[in-house]
C-alpha cells in the first residue's frame, strides 16, 4: 500500500506550473457525449478522476485516446452509445452523475449509479433528479441506479435551483442543450469550472445565453459540430501551492494562472500578510513568519471555496492569534481536524464553525486522509511538524493532484501494512 512519508522543514520554493482543472475537465468530458464529431480536450490534468471518467466513456462506447504526454483527449462517438453507467467506476468519482443528463437528453433513457466519492456530507443528487423531472423525465431509483426515461425528449421549461449547487448546474445545463425549445436556468452556480463549460458546449454549436449573474437560457439544438478546447487552469490546485509557500516560509513562482480568477483568495491572503505580487499569467508568494490571523466564511464562487478550507485551516494553525471558518457548503467537511488535533493544532469545533488557534507546534504523526482535499491539508502540515509524518490513503491525493510529490519534494513509499 502506498504511502507518502513527509519530512518537515522544507519550504516551497521554485517554479510550479499549475495543471488543467479536474473541475472543469470532468463535465467537459460528460458533454462530449451529446456529439458525434470529434472532440479534443487539451490541458486535461494527468489525476485518477480524468482518468476513470476516460474509462467510463470508453465503457459505454466512446472512441477514447488520452495522451499523458501531451496532457489531451481525443474522443469520437462512432455508434450508439450504451445507456448503462455502472457502479465500479462511479463509486470513486462524484462527477460520474454528471453523464446522467446527457445520456438522457441524446439517447431518451440512462442507468447510472449513484455516485461515491469523498466522504464530506451527503451531497444529495435531488436538485439534477427533481430538474430531470421538470422537463419530461421519469425517474425511479432502485438497487442503487438511477433508472430515468423520456420517451418523447426532454423539453425546456424554468428550472430554479433551491440552493445553488455547481453539478446540478453542470448536469442540466448539457442536458438542455438537446432538449426541446428553451430551458431557462436560474440561481445556478457561476464557477469559473462552469464558463468554460459554456465556452466549449458553444464550440460545439449549442446556443446558450447568460442573459443575468445567476442565469442561464439554453435553446435546444438537433446538430452538433467538432471542437478543440484548451481547458482552464485548476484555481484549486494554484490556491494550495499558494498557502503551501506562505506556510513553509518559501518563494514561489505560481506560473499558467489567470490571477483575476482567484482574486479572492489572493485578497485574503494578503490580509494576513502574505505578500504576492501578481503578474499576467503568474503570481510570486513570498512566505511570512508573521501570519496575520483572520475570520473566513466558505461560499459559493466568488466566495472563498470550500476547496481551500482544508489548507487554510493548516495555515491558520500557524498564525498569530485565533482564527475562524465557517463551513457554508458542506456539513461534513471538518474530517481533517481530528488528524490535525493528532499532529499538535488546537482547534475547537462548534457545529460548522471552527475556532483555530495560533502559533501551534505540530509534530509527525501517523495520519489518515478522509478525502481528496483532506489529503492535500495533511501534507501541507506535514511539511511544517517537526520528524518525520505518515500519510496513509494517498488515493485520494492521486484523484486531484498531479505530481505533488515533486512540486514538495516528498517522499512516496511502498510501505506493507
């Protein structure tokens, strides 16, 4: 089994290239099913996510080539695709209920399995099945598969969400695309994931309008044409190298970023004295011994992420003072704090507020990551704690992250358990 072995005392300097974003390439991916024609995906992330959608689009029929090499994706659909999305691909992906609303929206009926993942709340998938309905579907959910049919073609009409929630957004926007007349999308996600979903789906000949900040008309389209899409940097990825230098003292150079993107957490940062100076497709961070403690609330983008929370929980254990976050998205999402306890943090947690305190001396420890950004934050405390820390479930590292170990300079073992 392997493990990563991190010793601390290194700080994070250099030149990082940030990777394509695993958030937006994976409804990319599920949107692909709508053509025929050949699609190009250029700067995937080489990460276990990326990976296994591939593999289910290959499963259901899909002429799949993916390049590591040159970080691109080369799909076909040749025939009919199969309408079947089984469990032992979508049990370590979340994302997989996002071929859901495609399958139906070009084929009239899909089977496709609930979805796993990580660990951090319900994530309930009511909002994609509840909009399905609202346009023509029939949906039961039996042996853990999500049976839908519309018969007659899904047809547009008003969907707005109760809560905003970035894959229902992703979902029913494809799915409309190949729907009947107009469907009219409200209080949906704006995620920089989500716009680049737009760019490519209008590459490929759908008509989609923004006509507001939370809304979104799509006219229903029979044809669709070839495309090429470069996707968008992974802003999640950037933001943990970005924390990663200002926690190890380092300097870094965080280079293929669109700074304006990540312009809230930059802002945040800076209020607790991190100094970063932002160019036009970079950013230099310069670490700080003198961390400035602050109060973070997650929300939906432009918001601070709930992505990030994780990593900024470990940075604050470094501040001076005492520092809070309120978790907004997720009620689960405090999975990493009893390792960090484990490690040396004083942290306190009341319901989905956490009270952290500052100047803490984290030690290594033998620690178990509960999820793909859990993971990420017990690294970054492990290249602060003093000897020599054991990180165990590295898979879900693999599942979003792509050569962590070199931009750490970490040490990946094979270690019998």
């Amino acid at each position: 089994m392997e493990k990563l072995e991190i010793k601390g005392g290194r700080k994070i300097s250099g030149t990082i290239p940030i990777s394509g974003s695993k958030n937006a390439t994976l409804p990319i991916l599920a949107a692909t099913i709508l053509t025929d024609k050949k699609i190009i995906i250029k700067n995937i992330p080489i990460v276990r996510d990326v990976q296994t959608m591939a593999l289910l689009l290959s499963t259901i029929g899909s002429n799949v080539k993916l390049s590591q090499k040159n970080k691109k994706i080369e799909i076909i659909n040749n025939n009919k695709l199969k309408t079947f999305a089984p469990y032992n691909l979508l049990k370590t992906m979340r994302a997989g209920i996002l071929v859901l609303g495609p399958l139906l929206a070009k084929y009239g009926v899909a089977k496709v399995s609930l979805p796993g993942g990580c660990s951090i709340g319900s994530r309930p998938i009511d909002l994609h099945l509840n909009a399905l309905k609202k346009m023509g579907a029939r949906i039961k959910v039996k042996n853990g598969y999500i049976i839908a049919s519309a018969k007659k073609g899904l047809r547009g009409c008003l969907i707005k969400f109760p809560k905003i929630s970035v894959g229902a957004t992703e979902n029913i926007l494809i799915a409309a695309c190949f729907s009947k007349g107009i469907t009219k999308l409200r209080n949906c996600a704006t995620e920089p994931e989500i716009k680049d979903l737009i760019q490519f789906l209008k590459k490929i000949g759908c008509r989609i309008i923004q006509s507001g900040k939370r809304s979104i008309n799509v006219i229903g389209v029979k044809k669709l044409k070839s495309a090429t899409h470069k996707v968008i940097f992974d802003r999640i990825e950037a933001g943990t190298y970005i924390i990663a230098a200002a926690l190890t003292n380092g300097r870094a150079k965080i280079t293929d970023i669109d700074p304006k993107i990540i312009s809230t957490e930059i802002n945040l940062l800076n209020k607790m004295k991190v100094k970063i100076i932002k160019k036009k497709n970079h950013i230099i961070v310069f670490g700080s011994k003198k961390i400035k403690s602050i109060n973070v609330t997650t929300k939906p983008y432009p918001g601070f992420p709930t992505d990030l929370q994780a990593q900024l929980m470990v940075l604050m254990t470094m501040a001076n003072g005492i520092s809070t976050i309120k978790e907004n998205i997720f009620e689960n999402r405090f999975m990493h704090v009893s390792e960090l306890r484990r490690m040396g943090a004083h942290i306190q947690i009341f319901g989905n507020k956490a009270k952290i305190y500052g100047k803490s001396k984290l030690y290594g420890a033998e620690i178990m990551a509960t999820d793909l950004r859990a993971s990420v934050c017990l690294v970054l405390a492990g290249l602060v704690a003093k000897e020599k820390t054991i990180l165990n479930r590295i898979y879900h590292l693999d599942r979003g992250y792509e050569k962590i170990e070199k931009n750490c300079q970490i040490v990946v073992q094979k270690l019998e358990d």
